[in-house]
C-alpha cells in the first residue's frame, strides 16, 4: 500500500484524486492545496512519511519545483500532474511520472506502478 503526498491547488479535483487513490488502497499522507501547505506537510510528515508525491505543477502563480527539489532530494519518486504539455517540465524531471489533468483511474494506477518504489 502506498502512501501518497498530493499537492494540489483545486480542491475538488484533489477531492477526485483521492477518491481514486482510495479504490487503489493507497494511503493518503496529505493532502495540501499550496505550495506553503506541501512545503509544511513534507516537513511534518518527513522522508518515512510517504512513498510517492502527486505534485499539481502550478499552485496559483506558484511552479511546484521548490517543492519537487526537496522531495526528489530525498529520494522519493514524484508524479507531476499537469494540465499543460508534460514536454513543459524542467529537464532535471525529465524522467519523472506525468499524469494529465483531468485525473482517469487508469492513468493514476499506471503511474503508481510506474513510480519506484520507495527504499
């Protein structure tokens, strides 16, 4: 079961999220809707408090990669969800997990599978 750190700045679209994470069995670590908020719940929840990270790219004016850094800094895969085109992520995340926007079931459950899994 994993346990999932979402970042992400709609509410009901982080309410769908978690819904689908739900039916998946993964556990929900947090769920923030600013980057302030991800930032805090990373920083309580530390490195053994969660598997993967849903980071939504833009938080209101706000690009996720400060927060992305530090996750990746602690070796945890990231899953960037995005509404834009995944080719408009830095290059140093060229690798990383893309889910669209709007959240399917299918494409959550295959970037979870695809996500590494958590040393």
């Amino acid at each position: 079961m994993q346990r999932v750190l979402i970042v992400e700045d709609e509410v009901l679209i982080g309410l769908v999220l978690e819904d689908i994470l739900d039916m998946l069995g993964c556990t929900i670590a947090a769920n923030s809707e600013s980057l302030e908020a991800g930032t805090a719940a990373l920083e309580t929840l530390g490195p053994d408090g969660f598997d993967v990270a849903i980071l939504d790219v833009h938080l209101g004016n706000d690009p996720v990669y400060p927060l992305a850094d530090r996750i990746a800094a602690l070796g945890k895969p990231i899953i960037f969800a995005t509404g834009s085109h995944p080719d408009t992520l830095p290059e140093r995340y060229v690798g990383a997990g893309v889910l669209e926007k709007p959240y399917a079931f299918a494409a959550v459950e295959a970037a979870l599978k695809l996500a590494p899994a958590a040393g």
